[in-house]
C-alpha cells in the first residue's frame, strides 16, 4: 500500500504539471538554432501557443474555445479530470493507510478504501495517456512538429506512475469479510462437540 500510494502521489503531481504547463511539443520548419534565431521556434500546450527565441519567451492564450481543434478541448477535458480524480483517490490512499486509524475502523474498510483509490489512480492514468498521445499526434498533423516537451514527457511519467501504483492497490489488497480472518482476529471463541452426536464434555475438557 505504501509503494501505491508513493507512485500514485508522484504520479499525480507529475500530471498536475503537465496540465498546468504548456511546453507539450515543440514546432519548428528549420533547425532548432535557425528557428530560435529566427523566432520561429514554438511551443504548443493545450492552453496556449508560445515562441521561444533567445532571450524571449512569449505565449498567446487560446481563448477561443469552439474554434480550437478537437484534439485541444479533449485534451484539456481529459487533463482536468485526471486532475481533479487524483486528489480524492491522494486523500482515500491516505486513510487506508495501516498507520493511520479512524477510530475503530476495521482493517476490511481500509481495504475497500484502498481498492477504491487504486481505480481512481487507474481513471487518473487512462486520462493522461489517452492526452498524452493524442495531442503530439494532432499537431503533428496541424503544424510540422519537431521535438516533444517536458511537459509531455512529465505526462508521460505521471501516468506511468498512476498506472503502476493503481495496479498494486487494486491487486494487492485483501478485500475478504472479516469472517473469513483467523478467529484470533474476531475475538470469537469455537467449541466442537466430541464423540459425534453426543453431549458436549465438561468445560474444563471441552477447550
């Protein structure tokens, strides 16, 4: 649950930054020094277009929502909501954690909980996968894309992460009724009838 919660919690931030940047790919007709010479070297996020020269960083917002392609809005949908499901399936990881008691909760609860965080980890995932490889691939399509970013390559990791640690959570956590434990857990004692159908033995012999 620990190694999860740690991946799935790196995975997120990792996601978080990469929906709150833009340096995604990287757009260029010529070489890398010709364009930034030129100022024709850009970077494209879901939430703006950016040139890079050299002593120049400058980016234009898309605010033209129904104008922009299909690949941007999914992205930006996509990116939003994986965003917004890491930070419940962060909080839920926390409270199932072993260490951590709420009042007399059973460890079965804290189980559930935990398979419950590793699916949301897993929508985290999907989300940024279906983002990150489909955005290179439309603007490769709408402009000659050159070189992915570091936000895309912090996409990528975040969902690797997510991906790894939901794995761990939802296989690894025992999620059986606490009547299956051994009765040492259930504080419940068992007594067994000797002889068959016979009356039960004294106390003293009987336990």
């Amino acid at each position: 649950q620990l190694s999860g919660f740690l991946l799935g919690s790196l995975g997120w931030v990792s996601i978080l930054i990469a929906t709150a940047t833009n340096d995604w790919v990287l757009l260029c007709k010529y070489g890398l020094n010709t364009c930034k010479k030129m100022d024709e070297l850009g970077a494209k996020g879901p939430w703006a277009d950016c040139v890079i020269s050299t002593g120049l960083y400058h980016c234009v917002s898309l605010t033209q929502i129904l104008e922009l392609p299909a690949y941007i809005q999914i992205t930006r949908a996509l990116m939003v909501t994986a965003s917004i499901l890491g930070l419940p399936a962060v909080g839920i990881l926390l409270m199932s954690m072993p260490c951590i008691n709420l009042g007399n909760d059973p460890q079965s609860s804290k189980n559930k909980r935990a398979i419950l965080g590793g699916v949301l980890l897993l929508l985290v995932a999907i989300c940024g996968l279906v983002s990150t490889i489909w955005f290179p691939i439309g603007a490769h399509r709408e402009q000659a894309l050159m070189s992915f970013g570091f936000s895309l390559y912090a996409g990528w990791v975040g969902t690797v992460f997510c991906l790894l640690g939901g794995s761990i959570l939802t296989c690894s956590s025992d999620s059986s009724p606490p009547s299956s434990r051994p009765y040492q857990e259930n504080n419940h004692f068992y007594y067994s009838k000797q002889g068959g159908g016979q009356m039960p033995a004294p106390s003293a012999t009987n336990h």
